[in-house]
C-alpha cells in the first residue's frame, strides 16, 4: 500500500461516484462490494485487489474477508480529508447548517485549487442553484467546469493559433503558473511548461501527448 498526496488527475476523474464504480469491471472479491469501496473514496486500479483513494492517493489491497473499508483507510491514512466529509455526511448535528459543511467543503477544495476560483464558483453556484455546496465532488465539478470556458487564442512557435482559457491562464496543475504549453494532439492550453515536463498524458481529456509546444501568447 502507498501513501501519497491529492492527485490532480485523480480528482478530475475519480471525483464523481459512478465514475469510481465504473472502474469495478472484473473486480476479484465478492465479499466487498464495488459500491461499499467507491462510496468511501476507492476506485479499482485494475491489479488483483488494489484499489487507490481519488483523494489521498492511498492503495489499498490483500483485503480480509472481515475489512472494512472506512477503518482500513483511516488506519493508512488517518489525515485523508475525504473521510472528514464522509463523516460530516453522516453524522450531521441537529444545530449544523448547510453553510457550515460549506464552509468545510470550500476549505478543502482551497487546498486544491486557487482560493479565488472556488471562491467565483461557490457564489456561482449559490446564484444559480440558491444551494450551498454539500461535497468536495461538487467544487471540483464546477471548478473543472468553470476552468473549462473557451477564450482567447495565442500562437505557437509554429505560426499556428489554438484556444487557451480566458479566465487568468493559470495553470490548471499548480494553479500559480501562467499556462504556456499546448499539448497535442489535443491542442489544450491548460499547463505551464514546468508542470508539462512531469504529465505523459493531458489532464483535461487523459489523451497521451505526442508533443508538449511552447506558445506565445498574444
């Protein structure tokens, strides 16, 4: 088993239910349910038992027929922020509102991302929807979303234009940088050139990169 820190990608991906149930093809163990693993953070690596927390990046596996998911993962990985919101979700005080667990939510989703985008998102979404934020699932949702929107174009060293992201270009993997890397053959603009040494694959569509182009923004 490993220890780790938040994965970017991992987020991206795994941080919805159903897209960490759907990993569960050909998973090994009847007496551990898919469902009972992904609710408590888990997605399936594909290799004999072994399956990783989306959130702390912990693998687990050689599971016992008696394991229980939520007190193995506090066991390995007591700190993982994912089970606090597991608990909050299932023990909520009579006198705990529903911007109190916001606020707990948008302190974890600042951990990840730029305090400035989550702070736009959740007054985004309490605008549209009149609803506070329930889940760290939800601001990486709107947060993926909202980094997303098309904007203006810059030029690469080739001549060619592509689409960067209107909203600061900020790099979508240590959100500090300036993006000034497009990757192919998905022509997205989404990460500075130190984070682009460390990916093979985009983050945004997952596509493996053929090439990593340095831009001129203009």
């Amino acid at each position: 088993m490993t220890d780790g820190v938040p994965d970017v990608r991992a987020l991206r991906k795994m941080s919805d239910l159903k897209s960490r149930l759907l990993t569960f093809k050909g998973w090994p163990l009847i007496m551990l349910s898919a469902k009972q693993l992904a609710e408590h953070g888990f997605y399936y690596t594909g290799i004999s038992d072994i399956v990783t927390c989306f959130y702390c990046n912990i693998s687990l596996g050689n599971w016992k027929i008696n394991d229980d998911p939520l007190i193995e993962h506090k066991k390995f990985s007591p700190h993982c922020a994912y089970l606090e919101l597991i608990k909050m979700k299932s023990i909520k005080p009579p006198n705990t509102t529903d911007e109190t667990i916001e606020d707990e939510v948008l302190r974890q989703a600042c951990e990840l991302f730029s305090k400035s985008t989550v702070q736009k998102v959740a007054v985004a979404n309490f605008r549209s929807t009149g609803q506070h934020f329930k889940s760290l699932e939800d601001v990486c949702e709107a947060v993926f979303k909202f980094d997303a929107k098309p904007a203006k174009s810059v030029t690469l060293e080739s001549g060619n234009r592509v689409e960067g992201n209107e909203e600061g270009d900020i790099c979508k993997i240590c959100m500090d940088k300036q993006t000034n890397v497009v990757f192919e053959p998905c022509h997205h603009l989404i990460s500075c050139h130190i984070c682009a040494a460390k990916i093979s694959d985009c983050p945004l569509c997952r596509i493996p990169l053929t090439q990593k182009i340095k831009v001129f923004k203009g």
